[in-house]
C-alpha cells in the first residue's frame, strides 16, 4: 500500500484524504487536522485544505491508517484511478492503429457526460472495482458483454435490483437471473420491470452473487456494453473502465451532446423495429440483446452515428399540421365571408 500511496497522483491522494475527513476516520496520528499539528509545526490546522498540501505530507497521513477496512477503502480508490488511467492511456497511445470496439471504447470515455455519469461511490458499502490483467493485451480484448438491469422502488426512496441479464457477442445468455432485494419493496413497477412479487418467491440471489458472477466475465479485459450503462453499473455497484455505452456512441441529429437518445429510438432507426410496443412492459434480455445488437451494427456499417429525433421530427410534423389547419380554417371563412384572400 505505501508503494501505491508514493506513486499516485496528487489529485488521487487528495480525494483519499478528503473521503478520510469525511467519513471521520483516524489513523495511529489522529484525523486529519490532529496530524497536521504534529506533523507540521510551522502552520499545523491553520493549512487544512488538502489540496494546498504537498504529496509528502498527504502520503505521509495516509501512511498512518493500518486497519485493514480503511486500507481496502483505499484499495478501492486506487484501483478505479488506475484503472481508467490505463484505459484512456491505452486509448490514446493505440489511436492510430485501434480496433473498432476499442474505437467504441475511446468514444465512451471521450463523451462530455463520460466523467460525471460515471463518477461511481466506490467507497460506499458493497462496491467492487473489477482490477484488470497486468499485461497489456488483456486491454486489447474485443469480447463484449451486454447487461441490462431492471430496478424496483424500496420503501426508503432508494431503488433496489431485481433481475439482471447479461449476453454475449452472439446472443448467447451468460446471466438471467432475479434477484431477491434487500430492503422492503415499495413498488415492483411490474408495468416497467415485467416482475411481480409472486416471482421472487424461493429467489435467493444476491446482489453480492451477480457481482462475482460478472466479475468472472469481466477480469479479462472484457468490454462491457450497455445503454446507459452507468445506470446498470450504479445498482449493480461495479466499477469497470472498459465500457461502451450506446447512448453515448450514437446521437440525435441537430440536437445538444446532452440529449442521448433512447434505446427504442436507436434500434427503430438503426436495427429497423421497435424493442417494445408502447405500454408494453421492459424485458431485460431484449434490451441487452438491443444493446448488443447496436454495437454489432455500428462496427459492421461504421458510419452510423447521427440518428433522427424522434421527438423533433414529431414537433415539426404537429407545427405544420397546425398551420395547414389554420390556413384551412382561413380559406373556408373567407369564401363563406366573400372575401378575396
């Protein structure tokens, strides 16, 4: 731990530090403020902001926790630093002679929404970070998985899984399975989630059970695929840096970078039908397999990317439907009226 500690960007130890004042902790030298006025007799507490300290002396701090829950707490944020600072490095060095999922990735990473959708709670309860291979081909794996998760409201407010699917790259089910929610459920939103209370009876799949059974699929340098996918990785409490999310490497035509379009609307434009019938209730294998389906298109015929807006096509359609009816309107009172228009 002291190796990665001395070697991590600044930024890095100063969110560690930060999530350490936060949450209270004190290691063998007290919390934060405590150790600062031992450590620095010159300005002691008075220099408190982290970021305005050196990398020795926050380093220095951290060096001070020794309780194993406060080390892997760390662990956690080292690891999905590093992570992702080995996938944009991959991205940017393997530019020039990427491959076209690896081109789906950098897409990814380079979307405006990228760093605030999926700046996950690692540090929360639960959480893993899925460490990839040390060798770097392992980063030059084209094995995609697609997921998609279904959530259901639990009496706190929060929202809780309740079924998770998982294909491969030729359609093939790697995960189908419910999940037994932890907290009292609320609402099923069966008219959304297609799962009823009677269906998890005798259900006894954890979240905790989904995570190592994704981390098998994952640990090889595997793409993970999704749309919205942060949404899945956020219930799922998994952090994975090799992604590609179909709201991002697609998006509406004459629209801001912000409207991403939704997944009905790119399997009409893109696949030509629809991935449920209005009203009709979500099915989680359809919407990974759509998801798959879509990044499967988009490296066959490459130039899809702009797709047409379904709402704004819809919005000219009613305005010149209103002005014809005016114009109409006009036309039929006037010769009633006897006046020339």
């Amino acid at each position: 731990m002291d190796r990665k500690l001395e070697t991590s960007e600044k930024k890095v130890l100063v969110e560690i530090v930060k999530l350490v004042q936060k949450r209270g902790l004190e290691g063998t030298q007290g919390g934060w403020k405590e150790f600062l006025k031992t450590y620095d007799k010159k300005f002691g507490a008075s220099l408190s902001d982290p970021s305005k300290r050196s990398n020795d002396v926050l380093v220095s701090f951290l060096k001070t926790f020794t309780k194993d829950d406060d080390l892997e707490l760390f662990s956690r944020v080292l690891q999905s630093h590093l992570n992702r600072n080995r996938v944009e490095q991959f991205s940017k060095q393997s530019r020039d002679n990427e491959t076209p999922e690896q081109n789906l990735v950098r897409l990814t990473l380079e979307h405006p929404q990228y760093l605030i959708d999926y700046a996950f709670p690692i540090v929360d309860e639960g959480w893993i970070v899925i460490k990839p291979p040390k060798k770097s081909r392992a980063l030059k794996s084209n094995v995609m998985i697609a997921v998609d998760c279904e959530m259901v409201l639990c009496d706190d407010g929060t929202e809780a899984l309740v079924r998770v699917c998982a294909v491969d790259r030729d359609l093939q089910v790697k995960i189908n399975e419910l999940i037994k929610p932890n907290k009292a459920v609320a609402d099923y939103r069966t008219e959304i989630t297609g799962v009823a209370a009677g269906d998890l009876d005798g259900v006894t799949c954890s979240v905790a059970d989904i995570q190592k059974s994704l981390k098998k699929l994952l640990s090889n340098g595997t793409i993970l695929v999704g749309h919205g996918l942060h949404n899945d990785l956020q219930v799922l409490k998994i952090d994975h840096a090799r992604v590609i999310d179909t709201s991002y490497i697609f998006k509406y035509l004459d629209a801001p970078i912000y409207r991403k379009p939704s997944l009905n609307n790119l399997c009409k434009s893109v696949l030509g039908y629809e991935v449920r019938k209005p009203g009709a209730a979500h099915n989680c294998l359809d919407d990974a397999c759509a998801a798959m389906k879509l990044v499967l298109a988009k490296l066959e015929r490459g130039e899809i990317t702009l797709v047409p807006d379904v709402w704004t096509c819809y919005y000219w359609l009613s305005l010149i439907s209103i002005v014809y009816c005016y114009q109409l309107c006009i036309f039929s009172f006037s010769r009633k009226s006897g006046i020339s228009t």
